[in-house]
C-alpha cells in the first residue's frame, strides 16, 4: 500500500517541482524604475493636490444600480475617484455626499 502511494506521489511531486522551476520569475535587465525620492513639504503636496482638479469633481453621475453597492440600510452608493456618491431614489441619480442639488 504505500510503495503504490510512493509510486504516485513521487513523479507527481517531481512534476510539480520542474513545473515552477521552469517559470521565469526574474526580470530582466532591461526593465528599470525610476523612482522620485525627493523629499515634498506638507504644504507644497497640498498645493499639488488642489491643482490636480479636485474641483472638476461632477456633482450628479448616472450609474448603473448593478455596478453600485448597497449598504445594510438599503442605500446604493458609488465610490467614484475617492468620492462617495449616495442614490436618490426619487430621480435616480447619484450625488455627491448625499448632498441634493436644487434644479435651477
């Protein structure tokens, strides 16, 4: 009994090992990052931030209630570039912080 499970286990091992030897797992020398390691002060990073365009964030989006989540509540939500965006059941749309928008 265990020369037959010795009989299978033992290729089966061997297999697996020259399986994942054989990948290719270094990269080569041709792939290099460069990476910006220049200290940034508080304020200049906050500067950058408010020139990205935190600003052009749009108040009201459409989305589909499938690729939405739903809390335990009940309440939809989309996540959309760091933002929250809440449902209006009455129009169907999404707002920004669960803030409404009167219409003009």
């Amino acid at each position: 009994m265990k020369n037959q499970k010795l009989r299978f286990l033992l290729p089966l091992i061997c297999i697996v090992f020259l399986y994942n030897c054989s990948k290719k797992t270094n990269p080569t020398k041709n792939n290099t990052a460069i990476i910006n390691t220049k200290p940034i002060s508080t304020d200049d990073y906050k500067k950058e931030q408010a020139k990205k365009g935190s600003t052009n964030l749009p108040k009201v989006i459409v989305v589909n209630d499938s690729n939405a989540k739903k809390t335990s509540t009940g309440k939809y939500y989309y996540d959309l570039n760091g933002y929250r965006y809440w449902k209006n059941n009455k129009d169907g749309k999404y707002y920004l912080n669960g803030i409404f928008l009167k219409n003009k």
